[in-house]
C-alpha cells in the first residue's frame, strides 16, 4: 500500500532519515518505537509529506507523493493523520471539526458537477442529479454523528474543543481523521500529551480500529499496546530502521545491542 | 464675564447656522463620508493585508511566493514609507487621470486609505497568524485542505480574533487620518465644520463641535471592539 524507497531528510547538514526502504501493506498495524530524536516522528510525517523528502520516493497506491508535480491534498485525504497534540480546530465546534474537511471536498465536487451538468442541458442531453449543499451538509452531518457516537462524544457535537477534556480532544481528532475515510492512519504518539487516566480511553479507540482491519502506523512509548496491537514494529535509531519483526520476536528475542539497550530502559 | 458672553453669542450663531442655515446637513454628509472613507478603508484594508500576510508566511521553497513575497514587501514599504497625503495627492492627481480612472473624490479617498491601510493591516495581521498555533495549519493540510483554504478556514480566524483589539486601533487611526481628504475635495466632518464657520468668519465654536464629535465617534468605537470581544470570547466557552 505504501512503498518507501530510499527515503532520506535532511535539515541543513543533520541527517534525520538514513536511506529507508520500507513497503506497509494493507491491514497492517506498524508500531514505530525508538529512542527520542530517532526520526520516528520525521518518517510517519514523511508518510503523507507533511514533511517532504529531501530524496526516494513514498509510493501511495501507485503514485509518488514525494513528487512535487503530484496534488498532495487529493491524496492525504486518504491518509488521516493523528497528532500528538491533538490540533483540534479551535475555532470550530466538535461537528464542524468533522465535517469541515468532507463537506469542503464534496461542495467543491459538486459545484463541478453542476457545471458540466448546465453544459449537458443546454446541449440537450441527459443531466444527473446533483445534490445540493443542504443534501449534502445533512449528509456529512448524519455521518459525523454515527462517529461521534461511536467514539461516545454524541452530546459534544455542538460544543468547542476548548471545553473538552484530553482524552475526549484525542478522540475528536480520531473521528475527524475518520472521516474521510482513510485507506491509512497514521498516529504520532496519540496519548503522550494526555494525563494518565485518559490513555486508556483513547488506545482503545485505536484497538477498536485495529479489529475493524484499518491500516494503521502508530509513533508509540506505549509498548504494552504496540506488543498487543501491532502486526509488525520498526524499531528506529539513528535515522534508519534498526530493526523489525513481530512484536514477539522484538521485544521478547531483540537481536541488536542497541534495542536490547532500548528496551531494558523502557520496560 | 466678558469672554463668556462673547462665546455665548458665537454658540448662538453657530447654532443659527447649524439649524437654521441648513448647516446639518453639511455636518451629515461629513459625518456620513468620514464613516464611508474609515468604514470601506478598513474593510479593503482587511482584505489587502490579509492576502499580503498569507504570502508573507507561505513556505518560501517555491519561486512564486518569493516573487510574490518581494512584490507585497515593497508594496507595504511604499505605503508605510510616505505620508498619507501625499498618497493621496498622487493618487488623485497623478494617477487617477493617467490611469484615465472615473473615481469620484470620495471614490478615490477610500480606494487610497484601503491601499495604506492594507499596508499596516498586512503587519498587524502576520503578527496574528503567527500568535496562532502551526499545528492548526498542519491539521487542515493533514485533511487534505489546500494552503490558502486551510488558512481561510482556520487560521485566519483565529488570526483575527487574536488582534481585533489592534485592528479596532487601525479603524480609530483611519477615522482620524480621513480628516486630510479636503486635500482633493471630498467632503468630510472637518469641510463641513469650515463651510459652517466660514458662514459667520466664525471658527471657535464649529472646530470645538468637530473635536467633541471626533472624540466621541472615537469613544463609541472603542466600546463597539469591547462588546465584539466580549461576544467572541463567549462563543468560545459556550457548552
Ligand atoms: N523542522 C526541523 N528542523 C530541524 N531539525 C529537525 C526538525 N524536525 C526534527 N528535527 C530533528 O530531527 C531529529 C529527529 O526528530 P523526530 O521528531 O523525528 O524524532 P522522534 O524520534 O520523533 O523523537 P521523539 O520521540 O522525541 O518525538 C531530531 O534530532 C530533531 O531535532
Ligand atoms: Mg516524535
């Protein structure tokens, strides 16, 4: 699904990505763990070019993001991204930060529908029906809710984030990413800005997405729930993957002196 | 109690003219065109500066934003680096009839003071943008939104609702500074206030009104931004 094909970034003269070459197919759960400053962060906002590639290639679906010519936006609709600090849109209330982005997308869609529909008229042929901007805000709505109250939140559609504890933020965030339906989600440590009583709400959201088969890339100092969740996990040092495997041959038969080290630390 | 009575007798006359001369209606369509000036001035300049500050914070590894980036740079160092009268003057002069433009002089003030205030907004505006939080920008891109509607939809209001106490500052300014646009002869408070005392040869009284009203359109906006402010904080705890 991704291919990674020599990725390599830099900023300035400071290698952060070390010429990785990495494919993630469909249904996999990727844990990345490693120590900090690894360039874990650099490699997942690489994924969907937040951050763009100094050089290689991340193939998406048959197309190379890290192309400048490519229209990133179309793609990273497919790929929804989950912050370490949330970044709820403050200045939109908990629907709207759900539906902005669709029903953005889908208005613009139909507008061009509807232009090439008035040019089929007045050429007399047949014109499909365009839904209108209240079809489709009713559409969107109706979906962020069924989101919302699958996450749990349904009474805090009409509230502002600012109102809305960690855990709740985090589950927000989700749901937005949710809702474009991605191909791939991509977590950057979800629960590493929320107090401790909040983890757990939030890592079983992510379970839930797991069982229901979403492709996912998880950032993680959780490492109780990349052993459980993860399908695969990269551990990363010094800008490369140092090492992978299943969760148990990495964290019960780690091979390198470096993960070994990595691990006696953490756990 | 001499000088009191000659004022006494000024206010009179001034009161005369006012009223009974028809005066007010000067005092209106001054009133009425210091607003519209100030009004669509800010509103422009809003418009302006907000492009200019778009493009000033853009990621510069493209050539266009750096093209563009020097274009709106020396766009604001001209407005900010002369007078506003001489904009005004070259503008209605100048380039109004080379231009072969068919601006009336009131046309033409707003046109110009939306110009300089653009150039100041832009300022107050990239300020703002940077006061809010880059991963607000980040979530919109990481959604799919473009640049410009991401900063549309999300950055730029937060941005303006971090520095509406200074663009309430801006609209004061403008209010002030449209007292020079006699300069090309459109009618503001400040002509009204001289045809009324050039009636009588009579300026005390008239120019002591215009500053009184000056003050108090200043203190009326003033409490406007107040109750803005008061409102948008409001919607931002609302449960
Ligand atoms: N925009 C940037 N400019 C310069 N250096 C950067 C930038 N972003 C990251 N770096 C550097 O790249 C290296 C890797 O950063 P990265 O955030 O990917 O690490 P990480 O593995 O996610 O660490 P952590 O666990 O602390 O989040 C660090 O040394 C960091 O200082
Ligand atoms: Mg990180």
């Amino acid at each position: 699904m991704i291919d990674v094909i020599d990725l390599t970034k830099r900023y300035g003269s400071l290698t952060v990505l070390d010429h990785i070459t990495e494919t993630i197919h469909e249904g996999e759960r990727i844990a990345i763990i490693g120590p900090s400053g690894s360039g874990k962060s650099t490699f997942l906002r690489c994924l969907n070019c937040m951050e763009d590639p100094t050089s290689g290639s991340i193939i998406f679906e048959g197309t190379d993001l890290a192309d400048m010519k490519v229209n990133i936006n179309i793609h990273r609709r497919h790929m929804g991204m989950v912050f370490q600090q949330f970044n709820l849109f403050h200045n939109k209330t908990v629907l709207d930060n759900i539906t902005l982005a669709p029903l953005l997308i889908a208005l613009r869609a139909s507008r061009r529908q509807r232009f090439t529909a008035f040019w089929k008229r007045l050429l007399g042929k047949p014109t499909p029906d365009v839904k209108t901007h209240a079809q489709l805000k009713a559409e969107k709505e109706a979906q962020a809710h069924t989101l919302l109250r699958r996450i749990g939140l349904e009474e805090k559609a009409s509230v502002y984030p600012s109102t809305l504890s960690g855990g709740q933020k985090q589950r927000v965030a989700i749901a937005r990413a949710m809702a474009m339906n991605p191909k791939v989600m991509l977590f950057d440590e979800p629960t590493s800005a929320l107090d401790p009583e909040m983890v757990g709400e939030v890592l079983e959201l992510i379970r839930q997405l797991a069982d229901d088969g979403m492709t996912m890339v998880i950032v993680t100092h959780e490492m109780g729930f990349a052993r459980e969740v993860a399908s695969r996990v990269f551990f990363m040092a010094g800008g490369v993957i140092m090492e992978q495997g299943t969760p148990e041959e990495i964290f019960d038969h780690p091979k390198c002196d470096r993960l070994q080290d990595f691990l006696s630390k953490v756990i | 109690m001499d000088g009191f009575a000659r004022f006494i007798k000024k206010w009179d006359a001034f009161l005369h003219t006012l009223i009974d001369d028809g005066g007010y209606n000067w005092v209106l369509e001054g009133l009425r065109n210091t607003l519209l000036i100030a009004v669509v001035g800010l509103i422009l300049g809003i418009l302006i500066g907000t492009v200019i500050a778009m493009v000033e914070v853009m990621p510069k590894y493209k050539r266009l934003p750096r093209v563009l980036n020097k274009v709106c740079h020396a766009y604001v160092a001209f407005f900010r680096g002369t007078p506003i009268v001489v904009q005004l003057l070259v503008g209605y002069f100048v380039l109004r009839p080379m231009l072969g433009l068919n601006l009336s002089a009131l046309g033409s003030c707003m046109l110009i003071f939306g110009m300089n205030s653009g150039a100041y907004v832009s300022e107050i505006m990239r300020g703002g943008i940077n006061s809010v939080d880059p991963g607000q920008l980040e979530a919109g891109r990481a959604v799919g939104l473009g640049y410009w509607t991401a900063m549309l939809k999300i950055v730029v209001p937060q941005a303006v609702k971090n520095i509406l106490p200074t663009i309430g500052n801006e609209f004061i300014a403008l209010v002030k500074d449209t007292s020079i646009v006699s300069f090309v002869g459109a009618t503001d408070l400040y002509v009204a206030f001289k045809y009324i005392g050039t009636n009588n040869y009579e300026f005390m009284v008239p120019y002591l009104v215009m500053a009184l009203i000056y003050i108090v359109l200043v203190l009326l906006i003033t409490l406007g931004i107040r109750l803005m402010e008061r409102s948008l904080n409001k919607s931002d705890r609302r449960h």
